[in-house]
C-alpha cells in the first residue's frame, strides 16, 4: 500500500497562459513539481507544473506538504477538470474506474484529461486493487435554470459559442449545448446555478462580446417518465414527448427559508400559496420571523423574489435548496401566432394554472408584437384544446378614398378586391416577432 496524498481544492481559475491553477490544502502526503496528479471526482490526470505558496505573491517551492495552503499550476484546459471540493492526489500507481449503475469500468486518462460525462461517478484503486476514499464533502454542481441564448443575426452563431466557450474556461457551472428554432435560426441552450447567474452571463455576452441577443424565458429541467418506465430528463417545453407516451412528469421543488419582519407574514404566506407552495413552519427570531416552505422551483424563477421584496418593503430575505422532484399535473402550454406554433414560446404549467398563464402571455404578446396590414390571431393551446386568444386588429387602409362619386358598386368592388388581398397576405405573409416576445415570462403584471 503505497502513502496516500490528499489535497482539498478550495478554488480554481483559469489562467489564459499557464491554464488552469488550482488553492489548495494539503491534508496529506506531499505533492511536488512536476509530479501526475489525479482529480479523484472528476478522474482527471495532470501535471503540477509549479506548486507554491502566496505570500501574498505567487513563491515557486520544490513541494507542498502536509498543513500547507498553496497553489498548483496544471496543464489542465478548463476548471471542469478540477471542480473546487475535489480532491488532488498523486496518480502514480493508481487506476481510475467509472462506476455505471454499480459496473466498474477501467478508464486510461490520459494527461490533461478532457471533458467527462457529467454524472459520471469514479473510483481511484490502487495497485493492489483497494479503493481509495476522497475527502468528504464534495458535490457535484448542475445547473437548475435553462435558457436559449440566440443571436439577433445569424451571422454570429459563431461568435457567440467562441464567447460561451471562453467563459466555460473558468466558470465549471456553465453547461450548453447547441439548439435550432424555425423561429430564431441557430443558438444555444444554456443552464445557469439560477437567474443570478443567468444574468451575469448575459451581460458579459453582450458587454465584453458585443453581442445583440434573444434570451428565452427561462425554464427549469424536468424528469418524464415513460410508459416502458425509462427516465428522460428534458430541458424545455419543446422537448417533451408526446402525451400518450408519458406516465408521468415530476418537477423539481425546492426548500425555501426566508427571514422578514413579524408585522409582514401575511403578505407573505399569501405570496407563497400563490406559488403552490405551502409553509412547513414559522420561528421567531426577536422581532424576526423565519418561515420554512416547500415550493415548485419552475414558480420562483421569474418574478418571485421581485415580488418578495414589494410585499416586505425590501426587508427580507430569501435562501432556498433543491429537495428532489415530485410527480405532478403538468402539461406543455404552446402559443400559436398566426396559426403557427412557435416552440420557443412553449412553457411548462400545473394544469390549475394553464388557464391563467394562457390568457396573461397572450395579452403581453399582443402588447408587444406589432400590428400587421391583416388581423393576426394569438392563442394559447393545450395539445389541441385553445384555452386562449387575443387578437391583433389589422391596419385599415381607405381603399375607395379614390373614388369621388357616389358608385355603391365601385366601391364594393374595391372593398373585395382589399379582403382577397388581405386574406393572401394572410396566408403568406410572415410576421416579425420582436425579441421582447420570448421574454414576456419575465415580467409579470400584478
């Protein structure tokens, strides 16, 4: 049995000449320079190019023992590699394995490694075939919140994934993957910790890029169950199979915790039934109060914590944690503009609240997409069932303005003559739909 080194990685960043530099604590055994080093949760194999210590200033040393806090300098290409709360250890003499539902499977990593299945679980053994254990603590981080992220042009897709794949360097929370609307051209689909984080990326694309963006309501992953019992996770409204193929569908929820002042409970627990959300309990701190709750994550991620703020006078403040996914009746609400499904624009709902939700987008559409020369129609469907429309009156020009004469039929033969050329601009016509549509979920109105 060989001495076990282990180093808890608190931090890690992304240098853009020396790659990737992990902080770490060394609990055990020493790691010198130059050595192979393995991520143990990860599975990755590197080179600890430079160890040292700050002072404050970055000092090479020969090693890193035992009760030091230092820094590793790798050849590492992206922090996913090397997640803060793994643990570091010499890979000499050790063999990596991915455990797959319980099967373990020899994996040769080579140095520098590269991107790893998420979810994947490994185990390190050593020469003599025992497992070794990381330090505890560790958890694997996976986003929660999803968006389409679309150029207004087409012409730079390609900027904008060179622009999420530089930021995914040092950001390891950062998942995407390429997605296409008949709508919006080509884009990509990208999950977030939460909106928080949503809007930070947002903002560095458009500020640090130059890039002019679509961002589509945001949305949270939810697990399908099928008729044969397979599992499928899907992102988006638009991925979910048909209906008659699905037993049931379970969304996440969450653990809530807010503290607020005892005169404003009220408001409150009101605001969290309007959620379908219910309080598990409710202390007392001096002239605090803390309420526990349990609420589906999908009704917090648009305007909740805005709300929060208005019904405390921005006095409270609100922590949550995920708390599995629970079997629920939901279903996909689509938005169809002029006949047309636009899949962007599909959402998942409890069905008690598909009604409501329906009738309020349909209204923003209507506020936001501009009038054309022929009457536009706004509904909101389940499956084949509308359950709400609104429509977009068509501009009217004065055809017989022309006409200076009292001719009743020359009249109403110019009048038919604009209902047959309104009822083909109807058919072929295509309607420009602002970007401001996709995010009507955003902001709601009280």
């Amino acid at each position: 049995m060989i001495d076990m080194t282990r180093a808890l990685i608190f931090d890690s960043y992304f240098d853009d000449y020396r790659g990737v530099v992990l902080y770490v604590r060394i609990f055990e055994g020493e790691i010198p320079k130059n050595a192979e080093i393995l991520m143990m949760a990860a599975g990755v194999k590197g080179l600890a190019l430079e160890v040292g210590v700050l002072t404050p200033k970055m000092s090479p040393r020969e090693k890193l023992s035992e009760g030091e806090i230092g820094y590793i300098v790798t050849n590492l290409k992206t922090t996913r590699e090397a997640k803060v709360g793994d643990t570091v250890t010499l890979a000499k003499g050790l063999t990596v394995r991915e455990k797959r539902n319980d099967v373990s499977v020899s994996s040769n990593n080579k140095l520098g490694g590269g991107d790893k299945v998420n979810g994947v679980k490994h185990e390190v053994v050593d020469a003599e075939g025992k497992v070794l254990k990381p330090l505890p603590g560790y958890k694997n981080v996976l986003p929660f919140v999803y968006a389409g992220f679309f150029p207004v042009s087409n012409d730079q897709y390609k900027e904008l994934k060179e622009a999420i794949e530089k930021l995914s360097l040092s950001d390891s929370a950062l998942r995407y993957e390429p997605e296409n609307s008949p709508v919006l051209g080509f884009g990509l689909r990208i999950g977030f910790l939460g909106l928080l984080h949503m809007d930070i990326i947002k903002e560095r694309l458009e500020r640090e890029f130059g890039l002019d963006l679509i961002v589509t309501n945001p949305s949270t992953n939810y697990e399908v169950v099928m008729n044969n019992g397979e599992v499928r996770e899907i992102k988006s409204a638009a991925d979910l199979p048909d209906a008659s193929e699905i037993r049931e569908i379970r969304e996440p929820w969450v653990k809530g915790e807010i503290i607020l002042p005892k005169s404003m409970i009220g408001n409150v627990l009101n605001l969290i039934n309007e959620k379908r959300g219910h309080q598990t309990n409710v202390g007392y701190i001096e002239d605090r109060a803390v309420i526990d709750f349990e609420a589906p994550m999908a009704n917090l991620l648009t305007d909740f914590y805005d709300q929060l703020k208005s019904a405390t006078s921005g006095y409270a403040s609100f922590n949550y944690e995920l708390d599995g996914y629970r079997a629920e009746d939901l279903v996909r609400v689509d938005f169809l503009v002029g006949g047309h499904k636009m899949d962007a624009l599909s959402v998942m709902a409890h069905r008690s609240e598909a009604d409501g939700i329906g009738r309020e987008v349909t209204k923003k559409l209507k506020e936001v997409i501009p009038r054309q020369n022929y009457e536009v129609a706004l509904q909101a469907a389940i499956g084949a069932r509308i359950i709400a429309r609104e429509t977009i009156g068509a501009y009217r020009k004065d055809v017989t303005v022309k006409i200076h004469t009292g001719d009743r039929d020359r009249k109403a033969k110019l009048l038919e003559k604009q209902k047959r050329g309104k009822a083909r601009m109807k058919r072929f016509g295509k309607i420009d739909i602002p970007s401001e549509a996709f995010t009507v979920m955003l902001k709601r109105e009280e």
